[in-house]
C-alpha cells in the first residue's frame, strides 16, 4: 500500500519484500528532501489479548490508535501493521503520510 501524500521532491528509491514466519513484510523507502521508511506487515489473528508496551503518545488516526513518538508513528488497521519513521519529517508530515496510506479507496464499475 503507497501513501497517497508524498512530500515534494520526494520519490520512492525501492521495495523490498520480506518474508517473516509465514506474514510478507514490504519495506519502502522514500529519498529526497524529505527521506522516510515506511514498513508494512500483514498480521497474524490471535485467539488470545495481548499487551504490547509503546512508547510514544496515542493518536487517533481514522478508524485506529496510533501511537506516535518524535520521529515515528506506528498503528494497526485492516489486518495490516504500519511504521512509519523518518528524521527528516515534521509530526505533522508524519501524520499526513499515516493518513494517506488509509484513504485509498477501491471503485468497482457496476456496468
């Protein structure tokens, strides 16, 4: 999944797919004036609560919690982890590049 907001003067330099006990983890790096690394990984359903520590302050971000630190924003949504993490980006950038990954939308022709 892309992020509909990429900051100006920014491309995707590569993708890489990694394969982690079963689940595809997609890591893509972002170069430019504003480099940032975004890391996908599907999830696993568990039959059982579990309690994750974070570090970082909670955000709500469309339909999830997200928990954001100084440079790095991380949240479940979909069946889908993202981390998002960047020195270069403001919090607010960060934000916007987070949202983006969650708004696209599939249209389907009914013709």
């Amino acid at each position: 999944i892309y992020p509909l907001y990429i900051p100006a003067n920014t491309h995707l330099q590569s993708s890489e797919t990694v394969e982690t006990d079963g689940a595809d983890r997609v890591i893509l790096t972002f170069a430019g004036d504003k480099n940032f690394v975004i890391v996908e990984e599907t999830l696993k359903a568990s039959d059982e609560f579990e309690i994750i520590p974070v570090l970082g302050d909670p955000l709500l971000l469309d339909k999830t919690i997200a928990v954001i630190s100084n440079n790095s924003i991380s949240w479940h949504a979909d069946n889908m982890s993202y981390y998002l993490v960047s020195s270069d980006l403001s919090s607010s950038e960060l934000v916007s590049v987070a949202t983006s990954l969650g708004n696209s939308k599939t249209v389907v022709s009914t013709k």
